[in-house]
C-alpha cells in the first residue's frame, strides 16, 4: 500500500470499510507525521486541536454528529471572538486581554450557635 499521506478518497474509503483498525493506525500516523513536519512553534498547538478534534470525535453519537460539531467549532474559528475574520479586519492579531486575576478566598466565619 503507498504512503497513507498520498492516498485518495478512494484509497482511504476502501480501507475505512475493509480494516477499520488499519484505517485508524494510518489515520493516526498520517496527522502525526502531518503535525511533526509542522515548525516548532506550532506543533504543541496542533497537537492539543487534533487532542480536541479526536474527543468530539470519541463522544458524538454519529460520524454525522462528529462531523457537524467539528464544523460548527471551525466556522467558531473563523466568526467568533477573536476568530480569523475579525483578526484579517484588524490587521493584527487581537491583544491579549488581561490575565485573570486569583483572588485569595478568606474562610467563612463560623457562625457560633448557642444552644
């Protein structure tokens, strides 16, 4: 078989249905490689989205519903806060809002009941 990276939709569909097993291991290893050849500033990121893209992926009920909340998280990406649209608008990405504060949280003052 050729390299899982050159294969076609029709290569990668024939193997879904006859090993599903070797379609997960050629699956895992073509992302893998794909995130490893990525430049180093990027591949802990890539690898923490393909984390999160593999538990949507774990707990849909459906590959349909799996596919539809990946879509859904992507279009996020690009319209919701932050996203890629408003960063083209902006010329730049956005500043980072302020870190959040830790406020120290005292005990709860015992009540004292007399009996």
């Amino acid at each position: 078989m050729e390299p899982a990276h050159y294969m076609d939709f029709e290569g990668w569909r024939r193997l879904a249905e006859d090993d599903p097993e070797g379609f997960e291991r050629q699956r895992r290893a073509t992302i893998d490689a794909a995130i490893d050849q990525a430049p180093g500033e990027q591949r802990d990121r890539l690898r923490r989205l393909q984390w999160r893209i593999d538990q949507v992926r774990e707990r849909s009920s459906s590959p349909l519903a799996a596919c539809v909340r990946l879509s859904n998280m992507m279009w996020e990406r690009i319209y919701g806060k932050h996203g890629l649209l408003q960063v083209l608008e902006e010329g730049k990405p956005p500043e980072e809002e302020g870190r959040s504060r830790v406020v120290a949280l005292h005990p709860r003052r015992r009540r004292r009941t007399d009996a």
